[in-house]
C-alpha cells in the first residue's frame, strides 16, 4: 500500500513519532511530504531528510507557521510522482489551502488515489472559522469535502462538527498520541531554578496566552491554603502576568517558567509535577481540541485536572479531575483535594498510565490509520459513531 502524508508539521520532533511507527509495518510504503522549513511554537523548523524506514519529499511553502494559510509553491507534483499514492493522507484541517492545492492536484494527476483529511476542528459554529474570511474558507472545505473518501477527527465533537459542515462519507475517530517509553514515571534531579520548587509542584504545560486559561490557574493559587510551587512550561504573552501577580501576592520564589525546553525534555519537566493542570476556556474561535499534555501527563503518571472546555473531558475520561471552565474556586478545591488526598492521587496517576496504553500511544494511533486506508482500499469502510476512548472502561 503505497502513502503518502501531506503534513506542514511533519519536520517537526514530536509529529514524526506517527511515521516512524506507520513505516515500520512492512505492508505500508511511506512518504511523508512537507515544508522544507516551518514555523511551529514560534521556532523555525527545518525539515531533515533523515527518515528511518520512510521517505521525506520537501516543498517550499509561503505563510510558515499560518496553518490555513500556508500552501506549497514548490514539490506538490514532484511528491505525487514520487509516491504514486493509493492514499492521499492529508494531514491537514479540510478548509486549509494546503489540504486544498493537493487534493485537487491529485485528483488531476492520480485520479484513483483515495484521499482522507484530518481534522481537529471541534467549535459547532457552521460555516465560522478560526481563520477569516468565513465564506472563502467554507468554500475551500466544501470542496476538499467534496473530492476526499474519508474524514479523521480527533473527538467526538470534531465527528459532529465535520457532520454539520455536510460530509457525509466515512467518518473515523483517531486520536493524538505519545511514545510510552519517553513519557513515563522515573526520578529527576532538579536542577538550576527548578531547585526552588517545594513538595506539591503543580504544573501548568502550554502556550501562556489567554484561552489556555493560565489566568484562571493563578486566580485558582489565591484561594490556595497548602504548601504549593507552580511550574510553568512554556512561554508567551502572558509570560508577564504570572510574573507581576507572583510578586504582588509574594509568592515569586516559589515560581519557575521555563520557557526554553525541547520537547525532548518535557517529559522531565513533566516528572517533577505532582499534578498538571489545563484550564483552558472557550472562545469565540477556539476551544480545546485535545489536549496533547494531558496524556503526556498521564503517560508519566502524573494526575490531571482540566476544565471541561472542549475535548478535555472526552481525554481525561475517569482517570482525573474535570472542573467547570472559568472557575477558579473550584479548581482550588480539586488541587486542594488532591493535596491532601495521597491515594487519590496514586489512584489518577495508574488509572492514567492505563488509559495512554489503552487509547494514546502512537502505535494505537497508527493501527487506527491503517485499519483505515485498508478498509477504505477494500470498500468496506464505515463510520464511527463515538470515540473508542469515550467508551465506559469495561
């Protein structure tokens, strides 16, 4: 079965993990087509060559780092020579131009290619985009729609919204995932500015901007009557406001942003976190589509509370705490619960670890792909209606 992925983030670390697992089925002739360079949590990343069982084809793209935006101005035919694809995975929103540019260009020069797009888009709001304006890119995602076999979403809500955007062929649900064996429960030494944290380390992962809730988090510490520290992974805008409001209330010392880590180290910085937190909220154009640190959390054994904005709670399942999005008391009392509760504790921290290697691990995932494009070369697939992830734990 020859595939090819169509991926603007296919260079970057963290998002290979899918294709390395993919190619390692010797049934699967994989090529992974991306932009030469793209800008991804305001990094530049280059796209290397060096692939492990699989094949990286590079494009020149214009708008790095604009999702819906970016498209490719050079290497499209050259990667569909290249492959000669039974499946065209696209690795993209359906009313992105990417997602566009190379659907229909398949369909020119390998009209018996089966094309599936991914989404994430969970925000029920008809034709509204993240992105403006509205009508142009509800025409992109009309027309991707129109030429492409199979949708992959990544909740239940994703399901319901691409629904309600008028698709109508096969839906599947697949989620994101994490290698188990890097993000896992081990000792780590602190070190540098991490040897100011105290006994209970609650941990914020994340871009620091308002929809992540980071606000709602230090409103949340107010109420705090425990022994706590917060440690920050992750940088932006509203990197200034912790800092202001840790030195007006006093607690500066007990603080550590660390906005310089590779994903490489996430998961030590994940290993010093007693608890991570998620309390990120709903906006007009955005609400939590998954979730990623969750279960890179969970797969180190870590509890989790989330708001319930989103994806959140569909993730976080029975194996953490869920509270009202916005609401600081609440989430006080949840940490607070936690604090004092040591079994609870180790309870969340199993009943996470068993539900990534249930759902979330790249190698789930890539047996979700698969069983896909065989089903969808075979004529024998058909919708999901729910998450296998959503399922009462039999």
């Amino acid at each position: 079965m020859r595939v090819l992925a169509v991926d603007h983030t296919g260079g970057v670390d963290v998002f290979r993990e899918r294709y390395r697992v993919l190619s390692t089925d010797p049934d699967i002739d994989l090529t992974v087509f991306v932009p030469e360079t793209w800008v991804e949590g305001g990094r530049v990343v280059r796209a290397g060559r060096d692939a492990s069982g699989y094949r990286i084809l590079t494009g020149k793209a214009g708008f790095r780092g604009y999702e819906n935006r970016g498209f490719f101005y050079t290497g499209v035919r050259r990667a569909l020579r290249a492959a000669r694809p039974d499946v065209l995975q696209l690795m993209e929103e359906p009313y992105s131009l990417m997602a566009l540019q190379v659907a229909l260009l398949s369909k020119r020069m390998c009209p018996a290619t089966r094309i599936v797009f991914y989404t994430f888009d969970n925000l029920n709001t008809g034709f509204r985009y993240p992105c403006r304006p509205s009508w142009f890119y509800g025409g992109v995602q009309r027309i991707v729609q129109r030429v492409s076999d199979c949708g992959l979403v990544s909740s239940g809500e994703a399901r319901r919204v691409l629904e309600s955007r008028g698709f109508t062929r096969p839906i599947r649900h697949v989620p994101f995932g994490v290698d188990p064996e890097r993000f896992c429960r081990r000792e780590v030494e602190k070190t540098g500015s991490e040897r100011g944290i105290r006994e209970f380390v609650i941990g914020f992962a994340g871009r620091l901007i308002p929809a992540k809730g980071i606000r709602v988090l230090l409103e949340a510490l107010s109420f705090l009557r425990m022994d706590w520290s917060l440690l920050v992974v992750g940088g932006g805008p509203e990197a200034g406001a912790v800092r202001a409001r840790a030195r007006a209330e006093g607690w500066e010392n007990r603080l550590v942003i660390d906005d310089n880590v590779t994903h490489g180290e996430v998961p030590d910085r994940m290993n010093l976190m007693d608890v991570l937190v998620l309390p990120s909220l709903t906006t007009p154009t955005w609400k939590e589509q998954f979730g990623r640190v969750l279960i890179e959390a969970m797969a180190c054994e870590v509890p989790v509370v989330g708001s319930d904005s989103g994806a959140i709670p569909e993730v976080i399942g029975d194996a953490g705490v869920v509270v009202p999005e916005g609401d600081a008391v609440a989430l006080a009392g949840a940490l607070e619960e936690l604090y004092h509760d040591p079994r609870t504790c180790a309870r969340l921290a199993a009943a996470g670890r068993e539900r990534v290697l249930r759902h979330f691990t790249w190698r789930r995932v890539v047996e979700a792909h698969k069983d896909t494009y065989a089903r969808l070369l075979d004529g024998t697939l058909e919708s999901e209606r729910s998450p296998e992830w959503s399922m009462p734990s039999s």
